[in-house]
C-alpha cells in the first residue's frame, strides 16, 4: 500500500504528495472548474497531478497531469510518469 503525504506553508498547501518509484509527485485537488494553483506554483515540482471538475488533459510546458476527481482511485497518472522516467510506477 502507497503512502500519502500532505504538504503546507504560509498560504500554499498540498493535498497529497505521493512517493513512487519514479519520484514524488504532488497532488492537487480543486473542488471546481478553477484550476488555479498558487501552490504548485510556489513548491515548483518537477511533475505533479492537479484533481477537478475538468476532463482529462496534460500541460506538457508545466508537466501537470489534470484529471477529474472521480478517476483519481485508478490514478492514471502513474502511467504517464512511470513511462516518462523509464520505470514502472504503478
């Protein structure tokens, strides 16, 4: 079983950072459309997964994988960042 950590400074939080194989890879859940996330901004990850109310999509610039809250159980992320790095995540 994976183990789920939170992350938070002044005004900037983390709702998850997971630890895998291929790095940690921190998670943001916005309850809305909005998918603005100062935090993300702030702690600068080098992939990261941002959960909503939005489809599916990928930020190849910032290497944010957006995702809708109800897949975030089968977390398909671990897919595309396992392949990124060349191992196997999931």
């Amino acid at each position: 079983m994976r183990q789920l950590y939170s992350w938070q400074a002044y005004k900037a939080e983390l709702e998850f950072l997971e630890n895998t194989e291929s790095g940690i890879i921190p998670i943001k859940v916005k309850a809305s459309t909005n998918t603005k996330a100062k935090s993300l901004e702030k702690y600068h990850p080098e992939k990261s997964v941002l959960l909503s109310a939005n489809n599916i999509s990928y930020d190849t610039e910032k290497n944010i994988y957006y995702c809708p809250i109800y897949l975030a159980a089968l977390r398909p992320w671990l897919k595309l960042y396992s392949d990124q790095s060349g191992t196997d995540a999931s």
